[in-house]
C-alpha cells in the first residue's frame, strides 16, 4: 500500500472525525452541536500526546487517578509554556474514575469536575475540602444506570437522596449525572444500550424536578456508542480508543 493511501491515524486526524461524528449526531437528534462537549479520556497517555490534542484545539480530558492526572498536568503545563501553545488556561481535567476519601485533598482544585461522587461520605468530605480552601468544586453524580455489582455508582432509586445530600452541602456544586454503561459484546442490540440512555435522562429530569436543581449536565457514551448517547441527551461524551487508539 503507497503512504498516500494509508488511512491518516494521527491524534489531530482522530479528533476531526469524532467531532464530526458528534455534529452529525447531533443534527440527526435536532439539537446543536455545541451542546456537546468531547472529554479526550488520556488516562495512561503520555502527556506529550495529550500536548498534540491540545495543539488541535482539544481542551477537555478526563483522568482515572488522582496521581497521575497531577502529574500530567504538570508535565503538560510546562511542555506547553516551553513550545508557546495558546490557551493552556482553558484546559479542562475532569475526574471521571473512582475517588478513594484520602485522596480527596489532591483532588479538589485539580480537577474542573469530579464526575464520580456516589456516595454521601465521599460527598461531605468534598465539601470540607473546598470549604477549608475557599473554593467550590463542581460534581457529577455517579449512577449505576446497568445495576452491575462491579460498577460503581448509586442505584437509581436512591439517587434522589443522594441528591439532597449534595445539594445541602457548601462549595460543592451538583452539575449533573454520569454513567458507566454495561458492557456489551458487539453483537448485542442498540437497543439495550439505547435503553440505559433514555433511563438516565429521565433520571436526570426526574431530579431536577424533585430538588429543583437544573442539573444540566448528562455524561454518557464512550467511544463505542457516544452517538447513540448524543441521541438520548449527552452534553459530555468520553472518548479514549477512538482518539488516542488502544491502551
């Protein structure tokens, strides 16, 4: 095969198609594509290839850990200075893995969003960080949409309090809900996947309702179904493989 034909795989090549795979979604769902923001998930990406993202006009990243997330932001900040890139101000981490309680003092102000938060404990100690900080972190919460033992998350009958519980709290700020879908081999139906989709948005209608707090944020899909998740509602779809390839 000559290199002029070979399929251009690179990062910059990557994002422009996600980002018309996002807008062309969007227009077939009759909502505007800047409704939706792509969060680059770069967990385990060298900061030199996140850097190429960010070249590209990718500002938005999501992390697992709270570690490396402070250690790539580092690394990145200071490529970033030591090549003159514009914008590194606008770049984003979002937290969307597990959040250990001890590890909520590194995460608080590291992260523009915690997406994780699925529990009250975890929630309050959020709060008594940001309070003692005198900032406000904003979070989503975390629901177990597929109600698989090995996902985190509040089920969603509980949700409601949860909640609550947020909203009651200082400095912390409820933008939302997140969800991890259930994972499907590739022949399985959309259907099952579309289901999980339209639950968590009527959850997250539900809520606002209930406690009335908009919570505008909804983020769903991944590099595999994201459209369909465009097509439910998503206003953060989380895309790895899709951009940065397999891990």
């Amino acid at each position: 095969m000559l290199c002029d034909d070979r399929e251009d795989m690179s990062v910059a090549a990557n994002i422009s198609r996600i980002e018309a795979r996002i807008a062309d979604a969007a227009r077939r769902a009759g909502r505007d594509p800047a409704e939706i923001m792509l969060l680059a998930v770069s967990k385990t990406i060298p900061a030199a290839v996140v850097r190429e993202a960010v070249v590209f006009g990718q500002y938005a990243f999501g992390e697992s850990y709270v570690q490396e997330a402070q250690r790539k932001r580092e690394e990145l900040t200071k490529l970033l200075s030591q090549s003159g890139v514009q914008g590194v101000g606008r770049i984003r981490f979002d937290l969307i893995g597990a959040l250990q309680r001890n590890k909520v003092k590194h995460a608080v102000g590291l992260f523009d969003v915690i997406q994780s938060v699925d529990r009250r404990e975890l929630a309050a100690e959020i709060s008594s960080v940001a309070v003692k900080r005198g900032v406000e972190q904003k979070v989503l919460m975390q629901i177990n949409i597929s109600r698989e033992a090995s996902k985190s998350g509040v089920l969603p009958e509980h949700a409601r309090e949860l909640a609550e519980d947020i909203l009651r709290l200082p400095n912390i700020v409820l933008m939302g809900l997140m969800s991890i879908g259930s994972f499907l081999p590739e022949n399985e139906p959309e259907a099952v996947r579309r289901r999980e989709f339209c639950e968590l948005a009527r959850l997250q209608c539900v809520l606002a309702e209930q406690t009335g707090s908009a919570m505008p944020e909804l983020s769903m899909g991944m590099s595999s179904d994201f459209e369909l998740a465009i097509a439910e509602g998503a206003t953060i779809v989380r895309v790895g493989t899709a951009l940065f390839g397999e891990r």
